[in-house]
C-alpha cells in the first residue's frame, strides 16, 4: 500500500554481486518519513549492502527502489551526486580527513555542495554546538576520542540537512558510554525530522530503545517490527 508519508520503498529488490552471491534476495520494505529503524542480522547478512544500495553505490539486480521520490533502478549517473545530498551516511570508521580539522571536515561536505561560505560559517558551527564540539574545531581527528570522531562524522553527515541518515555499525569501535551518547546523539536527529536508519550489532541498545528493528538473515528479511528487539 502506497502511503502518503513513505519516504523509501522496496519492492521485490534483489541484489547480486558480481561472483554470484545473491546479498539480498527479495527485500519488500517500507519506511516512512521520521522513522528511526534499526537493521540487526548476524555478519553477511546483507546490512551493509543494504545500506550501499540505497545510497546507490550498488545497483539492484531487479526489482523497483523508490527513495525521497527517487526511482533508483532509472535514475542516471549524472544524477547521483544530486541524490546523494538527501542522504547523510556515517559509518563503523568514522572516515574523517586526518590532514583536517574538525571544522574542515564537517565545512567540506557543504563547500562542495556551493553553500556561500558565510552560510558554511554558520551551518558548521550549528552542526557542532549540536554535537557538542564547537569547542574542539580546530583539532585534528587523531587529537580527539573515538566517540568524538563519531560525533564530527555525524556533524558532517548532517550539515545538508539530508532526509535521510544511514548508519552502518557507527558504534562498532566505541565502548558502552561512547555508543549510547552516539545513539542518542542520532535520535535526537531523528526528533528533528531526519528519518534515520542504523545497521548495529548493539543487542542492548537495540533492546532498550524498543524503535522498529528489521532483521535481515542470508539477504532475507526475517523479523520486522514496529517496537522490536535484537535477535540472535
Ligand atoms: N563487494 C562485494 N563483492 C562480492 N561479495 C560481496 C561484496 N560485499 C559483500 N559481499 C557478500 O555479500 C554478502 C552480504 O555482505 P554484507 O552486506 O557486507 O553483510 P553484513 O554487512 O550484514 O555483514 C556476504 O556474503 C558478503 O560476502
Ligand atoms: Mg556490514
């Protein structure tokens, strides 16, 4: 059923890699605008192709993706990089310039978009407050914790204001305290209207935040629900 509020939809979508592995194998999944939705599944499950499929690094081998309006299977080339800017994506290795700063890093993300650079001024330092180191702008991601890089990654994610926030793993490298200021760090995006969607293996953080939780096991969805748990 085709809903007013949907923001992505898949139907029938499967995704193959060129060696024959069949990485997701008939994915039929709706989400609304301002959801927060976890995706749980043992390793090799299909989390992290997933994810690379809606951000169209991999292409669906059939099937039809519809994503903020956007028809994946149809869309041209050329046309990605303007997708692209309705989704922020952060992942498990934070994958920060190490030859910038802070502010460098989350200010790029808007310079490449042609923001004016006193907008850039002001977005960038928004971002930062928000995730609490407009103080730390001009250290360099080696001089900063884990849970801190996280948080610069997640400032640079966001700085477009994308629909949409991907994460996959973001607390894969950070300890019980830091992940839980990351989680709560991406629902408080999700409270500002960002739909966002988060690939983890944090079975307690899953189970305590009771928000959707969609299981994937050898490609196929296998559990889905609206206020779920991890599964084994
Ligand atoms: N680039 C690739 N080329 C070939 N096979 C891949 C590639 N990436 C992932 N796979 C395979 O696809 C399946 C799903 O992988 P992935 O989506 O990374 O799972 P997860 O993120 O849940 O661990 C696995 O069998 C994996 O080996
Ligand atoms: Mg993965």
């Amino acid at each position: 059923m085709r809903q007013e509020n949907e923001l992505i939809r898949l139907d029938n979508v499967k995704v193959t890699y060129p060696a024959g592995t069949e990485a997701l194998k008939d994915i039929n999944l709706s989400v609304q605008k301002g959801e927060f939705m976890f995706v749980v599944g043992s390793s090799g499950s299909g989390k992290s192709t997933f994810i690379k499929t809606l951000l169209g690094e991999v292409k669906a081998a059939s099937g039809r993706l519809l994503v903020a309006k956007h028809d994946l299977g149809r869309m041209k080339r050329r046309e990605l990089p303007y997708y692209r800017r309705t989704l922020g994506v952060v992942f498990q290795e934070f994958r920060l310039l190490d030859d910038r700063n802070v502010y460098e890093n989350v200010a790029l993300a808007q310079r490449v978009i042609g923001v004016s650079s006193d907008k850039v001024r002001r977005n960038v330092m928004q971002m930062l407050e928000m995730v609490g180191l407009d103080e730390r702008k001009r250290a360099y991601p080696k001089e900063l914790s884990g849970g801190e890089q996280q948080r610069v990654a997640i400032a640079r994610a966001m700085v477009n204001r994308p629909s949409i926030l991907l994460a996959d793993e973001p607390t894969g490298n950070l300890d019980p305290k830091n992940s839980w200021e990351i989680m709560n760090l991406l629902e408080e995006m999700n409270q500002l209207g960002t739909t966002v969607i988060v690939v983890t293996h944090n079975n307690e953080i899953v189970d305590k935040l009771k928000k959707r939780v969609v299981t994937l096991n050898k490609g196929e969805i296998i559990n889905d629900e609206v206020q779920g748990g991890y599964i084994q």
